[in-house]
C-alpha cells in the first residue's frame, strides 16, 4: 500500500512505568533488561515478542501496556 506506513509505538510502556515507579535503571540493574532494548524502545525501533514478553512478566502488565499499533497515512 503506497503511501502508509504501519508503526508500533511504545509509549504506552513509558507510561506504565512511571506509574508502577520502575525506573530504566532498575531494569536494567535489577531485571537484567539490556540497555540497548530500551534504547529501540525509545526510538520505536523492532524489539522481539520474547523480549516483550519478558517485559510483561517484570512489570506485571499486558501487551497493551507496552505497545500500540499506530497506522499513519
């Protein structure tokens, strides 16, 4: 489809964070998340469904508090 670009955003997992007060730190200290994941998360770049899945088993939330699927035109 010419024209439209399909997105995943990761906004909604900053939000989560900030609301459950887990710090980046504490991820990477604590939980072993790597740096440069939440370096692609920042940028909406590709992260794995494993490591989404990881994320969702530490911060005791769903898929829906980490991504969303944006389709901009």
């Amino acid at each position: 489809m010419k024209g439209v670009y399909f997105m995943i955003s990761y906004e909604p997992f900053w939000k989560t964070l900030k609301e459950k007060h887990i710090s980046q730190y504490k991820l990477i200290k604590k939980f072993g998340v790597s740096a440069g994941q939440l370096s692609r998360m920042r940028a909406n770049e590709y992260i794995s469904t494993h490591t989404i899945d990881e994320l969702c088993k530490i911060i005791d939330c769903r898929v829906e508090d980490i991504m969303v699927y944006i389709k901009d035109e």
